[in-house]
C-alpha cells in the first residue's frame, strides 16, 4: 500500500493503485480524512491507559508521564497514521472480485 515504508521524507507516500486488483487507494478527493479520526481513537485507546498506569500505579509525576507519553507518540506517529489509513482503507473499500 505505502510506497517506501523506511522513507522519512515521504512516509505517506502511497501507490496509486493495489498491485494485484487494480483498486485505487483514493477513490474521492479527502478520502482520508477519516483515517485521522481513527488515529485519534487508537492513539487513546493506546496512550491513555498506558498514562493512567504510569501514574497511578508506578506513581510517576504527571510531567514525567507527559514527557515519555508524548516521546512514545512521537516515535510511532507515522506507524499509527500508516495503520489507520490502512484501516480505513478496508474498512471502507469493499473488495469486490472480478467475476469470470
């Protein structure tokens, strides 16, 4: 689906079409735009209860927590993004076989 997937300069980069069905991975302008909703909702269902842990339980400072936190969200910004594009993309482009 991405192009170069070690790419730091284009880590979006994505191919234009699937190699194998000839699906087009944008059919709309903004197609998009939902996977960053859905990066939103991963990112806290990850980050948070990883938060709440490191706080509660391990009884870290809230800056400490913030400080790893968003070091952690940094790290993985880009692989969440890929992921929820990815996600996107099956959750709403049916895959419809060619019929012979």
């Amino acid at each position: 689906m991405f192009k170069d997937p070690f790419m730091l300069m284009k880590p979006l980069d994505m191919h234009e079409r699937c190699s194998l069905c000839k699906q087009s991975f944008e059919p709309e302008p903004g197609f998009y735009f939902g996977a960053m909703f859905l990066s939103y909702g991963l990112a806290c269902l990850i980050y948070l209860p990883l938060a709440l842990l490191l706080v509660f339980y391990f009884g870290w400072s809230i800056n400490a927590m913030l400080g790893f936190i968003f070091f952690l969200y940094f790290l993985f910004f880009f692989k969440l993004l890929r992921i929820s594009r990815s996600l996107w993309a099956h959750l709403i482009i049916k895959y419809k076989p060619e019929e012979a």
